[in-house]
C-alpha cells in the first residue's frame, strides 16, 4: 500500500466506500477488506452506516490487537442535526453537534478526515466551523466534497485557507482537469470517488481496444489499470464493491506501472461524463 501525507495522518492510496452497505453484507465486507490490507474506510452521516462501521472496525481492530491504524473519513451533510421532536433541523452553518454524533456513531473522539458532503448555502461559515473544531482537536484533516474550483475560491476568501481535501468524482470519461490541475498547484489533495461511475463505465472500458491492451501488457484488469491511473495522478481512489474478489482486485494495484504515454492514452478517454452521485 502507497499513502499520501496530510497533518502527518497517512492515507492509503485505495479506500472503500461503503455507500449502501449495511448489516451483515456490510460486516463482512469491511472484515475481509481488512484481511486484506485495507485501512481506509469512507462513510457519511449520509449513509446511514456511521454507527456500524464504528463497532465493525473496533471489533476487528480488537481482535486483531496491535493493527495499522484505519483512516475513517464521514461527511457534514448541513441537514443532519435533529432539534426536539426528532425534527430535522437545517442547522447548515453549525457542524459541531453533527460531528459529536459522528464520533459517538464511530467510536472515536477524533475523526481522521471530515469534509462538507456537497456544496450548500453558507458552505463557507461550516467550513470555518469545521477548522475550529479541527483546532479543538476532533478533527485531523478538514475537506470538502463535490466542491468546483470557485466554491474552494470562496472557501479561501472566506477563512483565509482552501480546504485540504476535494472529494471529486474522477474517473477516465471524466478526468476533471481544470480541477485537478488547480488542486495541485494550491496544495489541495485529492480523492477519487466513483472511480467506476458506480459501475456504469467497466463495461465500456471493457471494449475499448487502447485500455484493455494496457490492461493486456501488464497481465491486469481494466478496474485494475483505472484505480492505477487514479493513484499516478498522486490521487487517492475510493471504489466500492460487495464482491471479495473485486476487494482483492482493487488492492492489487501496487505491483505494477503505467508508463506516461499510457497514462496519456487513458487521460484522452475524457469525455466530461458526470454519472453524479450514487444510485441505490
Ligand atoms: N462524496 C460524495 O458525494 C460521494 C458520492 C459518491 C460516492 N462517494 C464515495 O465513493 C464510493 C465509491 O463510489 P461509487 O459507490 O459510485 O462506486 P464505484 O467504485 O464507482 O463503482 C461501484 C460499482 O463498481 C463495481 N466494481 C467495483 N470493483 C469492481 C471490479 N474490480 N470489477 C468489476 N466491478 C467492480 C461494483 O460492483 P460489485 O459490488 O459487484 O463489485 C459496483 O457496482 C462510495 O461508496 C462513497 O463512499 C462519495
């Protein structure tokens, strides 16, 4: 496993989402995930699966005894707090309370990486909240989610700092490259959500002559050769399968390399497909 360094936390270069996952489908894939090797965990308040993946993790790292440390990252989603009758309250600019609930759901008094779901009104005053609580020690890494180019803008003339992280949809028929390119040179790092348009672009990478004969040359899968495109771009790549073999396959990424003239191959699939978020 590769990492990326940010306020001295070590990320892995490959995560799982566990969009959608729960119960005993989720249990056992996280505890195989973590036979493998995986130590990066993606969730959101969201998902409603903060609290499983707490007690999944604590358990396994329990067993397990003196394990590597597991990267959890959760979302801010600015409609989350529930105000007295159990009303939904649209607390957008206050991610304190959602926080205290993530880190009790996840059994952590700090979280690894916290970042604001997807951009909403007021995103910056809830960015500056998250930094004082990152002050306070309860968070490790501030990010963002979803966020363009002018929104990070904004977030830096509001607090005075960009975000440490984008979680952006990135994948060969969407390379976002504008984005990319102005997070590396502001400093921001990058995680690579839907690395497989939740699916939808395999079957057709699968038939694309260029890919599957760098997937060919290097005795790899097309998933395979994806995830390695994504983690040459210094990008970390967060897919998500229920499968154990496609768990085994995604991690099996750090055994081979792209040269630059495939890696140009595969950045001249962009198509500026946006699959957006998750369906159920
Ligand atoms: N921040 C956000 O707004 C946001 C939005 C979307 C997603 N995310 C995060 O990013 C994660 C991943 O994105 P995603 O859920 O869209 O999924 P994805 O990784 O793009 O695609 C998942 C699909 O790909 C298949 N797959 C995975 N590995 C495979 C392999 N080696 N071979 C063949 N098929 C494979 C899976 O099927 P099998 O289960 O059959 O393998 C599943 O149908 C989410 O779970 C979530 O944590 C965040």
């Amino acid at each position: 496993m590769d990492y990326i360094n940010i306020e001295n936390l070590d990320i892995p270069m490959v995560g799982l989402g566990t969009f959608s996952m729960h119960g005993e489908e989720l249990k056992a894939v996280i505890t195989s995930a973590m036979g493998m090797g995986y130590c990066f965990f993606d969730t959101a308040y969201r998902y409603g699966n903060e609290s499983e993946i707490g007690d999944i993790v604590k358990a396994q790292q329990d067993e397990i005894g003196n394990a590597a440390p597991v990267v959890l990252s959760t979302k801010y989603s600015g409609l989350q707090y529930r105000g007295r009758k159990n009303r939904l309250f649209l607390d957008k600019k206050s991610p304190k309370r959602a926080l205290s609930t993530s880190l009790h759901c996840l059994c952590r008094d700090n979280i690894d990486l916290y970042l604001l779901h997807s951009p909403f009104r007021g995103f910056q005053k809830a960015y500056e909240k998250m930094l004082k609580e990152k002050e306070k020690g309860r968070i490790t890494v501030t990010g963002v989610s979803g966020y363009s180019v002018d929104q990070l803008k904004m977030i830096k003339d509001y607090c005075g700092v960009y975000p440490m992280i984008d979680m952006i949809e990135l994948h060969p028929y969407h390379s976002s490259r504008a984005l990319v390119d102005f997070c590396k040179e502001n400093g921001i790092k990058l995680i690579a959500r839907s690395p497989f348009a939740h699916g939808e672009i395999l079957p057709l990478l699968s038939t694309d002559k260029d890919i599957t004969s760098i997937a060919n040359e290097h005795n790899k899968s097309v998933p395979q050769v994806v995830l390695r495109w994504i983690i040459q771009q210094g990008v970390v790549a967060l897919p998500r399968t229920k499968n154990p073999s496609h768990l085994q396959e995604n991690i099996n990424v750090f055994d081979f390399e792209l040269t630059s003239s495939e890696m140009h191959v595969i950045d001249m699939k962009n198509k500026d497909l946006s699959f957006g978020t998750v369906k159920r």
